[in-house]
C-alpha cells in the first residue's frame, strides 16, 4: 500500500530527470561542412594566386594562371581533400 503512494512520484521523478537528458542532445553539424569549408579555401587560395600570377607576368592570361595555380594548390595542399578534385 505505502509503495502504490510512492509510485506517482517515482515515476514523476523519473520523468523529469530522464526529459531533460532528452533535450540537451546538440545539434549535429551537417557532414559536409568540412568539405564545404576546404572547397571555399581552395577557391580563395586560386582566386589570390591567379591574381599573383597575372600581375606578376608569369601567365600569359587567366586561363593559363588558373591552371598554374590549381596545379600549386594540388602540390602545396596535397592533404586537402579538396585539392584532387577538379
């Protein structure tokens, strides 16, 4: 008898503390930030040294300086998962 009194408590407890470990959980960060991040990197460090390299002479136009600049990012950040692509 004295335990079906204590029941809706216990069960109240319970609800309250197990709800709240429910809740806190955080957010997942989608799994394509990091790829997302490298790719915008990637397009930054190109842009800054196509503009390098046609300022300084080296590429005769912006087709050739791309291409030179894609190859040292290749070279450079090889570890970049980014660099392999295109």
């Amino acid at each position: 008898m004295k335990l079906l009194r204590l029941l809706p408590f216990v069960l109240a407890a319970l609800g309250v503390g197990l709800g709240g470990c429910a809740n806190s959980s955080k957010p997942d960060a989608p799994a394509s930030s990091a790829a997302e991040l490298e790719e915008a990197f990637k397009e930054r460090w190109v842009t800054k040294r196509v503009g390098e390299l046609l300022l300084a002479g080296t590429a005769p136009d912006g087709i050739q300086a791309r291409r030179m600049a894609l190859q040292e990012f290749r070279e450079r950040f090889e570890y970049v998962r980014g660099a392999t692509r295109r």
